[in-house]
C-alpha cells in the first residue's frame, strides 16, 4: 500500500497557522494560491508553481512551507 502523507506534499499550507493576511496570495508570481471562503490562503494551482518560494519567505506566521520542485520521472537523461 503507497503512503500519501499530506507531509510530503511540495507546497504545503498550515491552514491552522495561515491568519489570511494574503501577503503569500500577492506575491505569488503564478497565481497559484487563492484565498478560500475562509479568507486563509489555498493551493489551487500547483502545476503552475515555478517553486520561487516567494510564499514561504514572505509568510509572517511561517503557515507556508516549499519543498524542493518534484522531478518528473524519466527526466534524469537515462533511457528505458
């Protein structure tokens, strides 16, 4: 059984840190947070996130944390 731990995701949002400030929704570069009916910041877009980490180094309440952008598999040049 694969394990899918909310952890691992590579841009993740602690809604219970977020105070909604929108300083993380402004200044992303590629629109990839909104804010939700709960006016906290929500990740709708992660296809678009050019992983700048403009989110995590601007957030007053450290609520964003980036991981390092997710390799596509078979994108290290080997064949097969």
């Amino acid at each position: 059984m694969a394990k899918n731990n909310h952890n691992e995701r590579p841009l993740r949002i602690f809604e219970e840190w977020c105070k909604g400030c929108g300083i993380c929704i402004a200044f992303c570069p590629k629109g990839v947070l909104v804010q939700n009916h709960q006016g906290k910041a929500e990740l709708v877009r992660l296809e678009d996130c050019i992983y700048c980490r403009l989110c995590e180094l601007l957030c007053p309440d450290f609520a964003v944390t980036v991981r390092k952008k997710p390799e596509a598999k078979g994108s290290d040049g080997e064949e097969g």
